[in-house]
C-alpha cells in the first residue's frame, strides 16, 4: 500500500456468487488528510464521533458507492442513508450488506430480482478476546462440538461462530426488524470443502421469521481475518 494513500482497493474475500458486487480495500495506519480521500460527506450524527469510527464509516459507504457502481452505475452516487437501526438504507431494487475491521473495509450489493437479503462481516483475529471469553456468549455447546467437528481450528472457533452469526443478524434485520441475541440462531452445518455453513432460528421468534427459502451461508478463515456472508436467495433465482 502507497504511504501516501489513505486506502487501496483489494481481493475480494471469495464469498458470493457472481450474482453479488463486491469491493473491498485495506485502510493505511496514517489517518492524516483521510476524510477527502473517500469524497463522501459525514454525517452530521458523526460530527462529534471519534476519528476511527468516522473512518470506519467513510470507508465502508466508499466500498458501499463502489459496489453500486459495478451493480448499477446509474445509481452509484445515490446515497446510501443511515436507517433507525443504524443500518444501511440501499436504493430501491438493490440489497446489499457493510463491514469493517482493523485495516479492512468491505461491501456487497445485489439486485432484489436476484437475491432478497444479503449480509457480510469480517473480524480482525488479534483484535478480537480470548475465544474463551466470546465462546460462551455465542455458541452453544452443540455448535462448539459441530465446529470442532468440521476441522475449524480451535483459535479460531468462537470467532467465526460469532462472524456467521453476525453476518446472519445483517441479512435478516431489514426485513424482520428484530434484534436477536447470538443464542437465538442457531449454527447446523459446516462443510469445510465448501466453507459454507448452515443455520436456522433455534427461539421461537425467530424461526417464525425464517426465510422458508432458507439461508445461505459461506465463510473464508485467512491469516488475520474471518469473513463470512448470508443469502437469501429472491424465490425465482437458482443458488449457486
């Protein structure tokens, strides 16, 4: 990354179908002359927000703006509004799904005749707690023993149950309008040669909004980061 930029596009964590834009970039450690780089305007609900957090926002609507434009360049310049549960509010016709962490910024957008929701996360492995301080809060004891079945390391284990989990809670916010706690979906499946996972609602409220399409999961485990993603595929497009 050139010391003089504030950001650098990069690979794409490998988790959609080509039916999904991505973009994603890595942040430089100097934050200096940052806030023009990204040619978005802040908020006035940031103005008093800390730098990181400003930056974490410019850059995830930065990747947001690029991915429309791959999408649909006629719409690249719309803005992607604050919702009142602080979710993005994409244009008409289009879902899509934000994330930061440390150094990485990324976003995802697809057309509503293609895919009904869609959600992303990645998190920074060494930014992260013990996994035995995130374990418990997470998983239950059953998806520990699936994890741990399917061959997932055991350092990493806690963080990618809470980053499918995560990017579960992104996918299906918009449309239930609910906030869960991690317990209430629950993880059923991981097949590593795939790197997708399954799950469904394990409380009552959530499995009565559960997709009766289904969720599609996938999941990426590189040296510092674990991405994961969540689809619902619109009922008249095939999964991949």
């Amino acid at each position: 990354m050139s010391s003089s930029r504030a950001f650098d596009e990069c690979p794409n964590p490998r988790l959609f179908p080509s039916t999904v834009a991505h973009y994603s970039i890595r942040l430089a450690a100097v934050e200096s002359e940052w806030q023009d780089e990204f040619g978005i305007k802040l908020p006035s609900s940031l103005a008093s927000a800390a730098p990181k957090r400003c930056r974490d926002f410019l850059a995830g609507r930065y990747c947001a703006r690029q991915a429309l434009r791959q999408l649909a360049p006629e719409l690249a310049d719309q803005e992607i509004r604050i919702g009142p549960g602080r979710e993005p509010i994409w244009p008409d016709g289009v879902v899509g799904s934000i994330t930061h962490s440390g150094s990485f910024a990324s976003a995802a957008a697809a057309r509503k005749r293609d895919v009904r929701a869609i959600g992303i996360d990645s998190e920074r492995l060494r930014i992260m707690p013990s996994a035995s301080a995130i374990e418990g809060e997470v998983l239950e004891q059953d998806e520990v023993a699936l994890l741990l079945a399917s061959g997932i390391p055991r350092h990493s284990l806690a963080l990618l149950g809470f980053s499918a989990k995560e990017s579960l809670f992104k996918c299906l916010y918009p449309e239930a309008r609910m906030l869960w706690e991690f317990r209430e979906l629950e993880l059923t499946a991981f097949d590593a040669r795939c790197r997708a996972f399954a799950s469904r609602g394990r409380s009552a409220r959530a499995s009565a909004v559960w997709p009766r399409t289904g969720v599609s999961g996938t999941y990426l485990i590189e040296a510092d980061y674990v991405h994961t993603s969540a689809i619902v595929f619109a009922a008249a497009a095939a999964a991949p």
